[in-house]
C-alpha cells in the first residue's frame, strides 16, 4: 500500500515541539488520569511490513497512552517505512526510561534503522548552529521563536559568509542573548568548511536559514548529522544560485 506523506516546513515539528497546552488534558474515559500530561513524539524507520502501525499504536496505547496525530510514509516501489507520532502521556505512568525501553523492543522487532523517542519538557534540549547568508528573514524568523520558547533548543552560535555590521538588529539581538556570531569569507574555491565544521562538533544538528551555500557530500559524511533547510528550495535537481531561472 502507498501512503501520501504530509509534508510540513515547521522547524518545531521537527524538534518535537507542538504549539498547544496540555495542561488540563485528561485521557478519554479515564477520570483517574493524571490532569496534567506531557507531550512526546517518536519517529520511526524500519523495512516495510505489515502490522508496524498496529504495534506502535498498541505500546503507546499499553502505557496508559494517547495519540494525537501520526503521519505515515511508504514510497513506492520501495520496501521501507517511516512514521511520526504525536501523543500525550502520564510520566508517572511511564517513566521516561521505560518508554525508551518499550520503543527499542519495537526497534528489535521490526530491524529498525531510526527509532527516536522525544520528550521536549523531560529531555536536555538540542544544541544546533545556524547558517545564513545575506538576507535576515529566516534566521530572523528563527531566533524570535527561540526567544519566545516557541523553539526548545540551545542555539550554540550563528555562521555567515556574509558580514554584518554592528549595528545591524541581527548582531544587536546575537549580543543581547549571548550568541557568537562567526563570519567566514566564502569564495568558488573554498566554502570554509573545515572551519564551519570545528564551530559546529558539538551540535546535534545544524539549520541552514536561507545559506546560499551547498554543503559539499564531504562535509555532509563528516559531520554525520541531521541538516535542515528551512528555507523553500529546490535541491538537489537545481542547487545553487537561481533554481527558479534554472527550471
């Protein structure tokens, strides 16, 4: 069967983060339920088989748990599958340590590639790097839903190939909030890589807030981490400067 995904360009879904208040959330049919539940998110990539959708609904189900909304994707023609759950629970009922525990039987189950289990208010928030290139309205855009808690991460500094002066509001805000901002002169022959990757070793993944670079298959490989555009493209048929004109 061929699922159609639900494609969505919100960095906070990806972080697990979802824009609503669970604090007067009760379990249906479960007056004993704890009034105040948490909000969890697990992803999940495995081989293709049948009954991956019931197992998953059936553990959350099993610890007294409650899904939200669940997306599923299968390619076709392709013999994989991926899946993202959003779902409320009581911590009391299970504890953190035993959700990771139940999600890794279900990853042995199926021969899991990915199996991923967050909980933004439990779990030590992400620690991430931005980069961007001239225009502002992406990392912009980022850091006012940082500074809002909109976003819960630890934003461990920003790198640009492009210099801002001091009196730009970007580096007004950066200061402000004890953010580093690093400049690296690109040029055709040297994107500065080496040095973007020693700025980004301890970060959990990076953000690309409309770079006007493409990362190279080398830097990719040796950073070995998860990437994420969040501005609109249209890579990797068309990378590079102007991919509308190029279509």
């Amino acid at each position: 069967m061929t699922f159609t995904r639900r494609v969505s360009s919100c960095f906070s879904q990806f972080l697990g983060f979802a824009n609503r208040s669970f604090n007067s959330y009760k379990l249906p049919g479960d007056p004993s339920s704890s009034p105040s539940l948490t909000y969890g998110i697990h992803i999940f990539h495995c081989p293709d088989e049948v009954g991956i959708v019931a197992k998953l609904s059936e553990r959350i189900a099993s610890r007294g748990g409650n899904i939200l909304g669940a997306d599923v994707f299968v390619p076709q023609n392709k013999n994989v599958f991926y899946s993202r759950s959003e779902f409320v629970f009581d911590p009391v009922r299970w504890p953190r340590k035993q959700m990771d525990e139940d999600f890794l039987k279900l990853s042995n189950m199926f021969s899991a590639i990915r199996s991923v289990a967050r909980v933004p208010a439990l779990d030590p928030k992400f620690k991430i790097a931005v980069l961007a290139s001239k225009q502002d309205h992406c990392l912009v855009d980022l850091l006012y839903g940082w500074q809002e808690g909109r976003l819960p991460v630890d934003i461990t500094c920003v790198i640009s190939n492009h210099h801002r002066g001091p009196n730009n509001n970007v580096m007004h805000f950066l200061e402000r909030n004890g953010i580093p901002y690093h400049y690296l002169h690109t040029t055709e022959g040297n994107k500065r890589e080496r040095e973007i990757l020693e700025l980004v070793l301890n970060t959990d993944f990076l953000v690309l807030a409309r770079y006007m670079q493409v990362l190279s298959g080398q830097f990719l490989r040796t950073y070995g981490k998860d990437v994420i555009n969040i501005h609109h493209g249209l890579l990797p048929s068309f990378k590079g400067g102007n991919p509308c004109k190029q279509v």
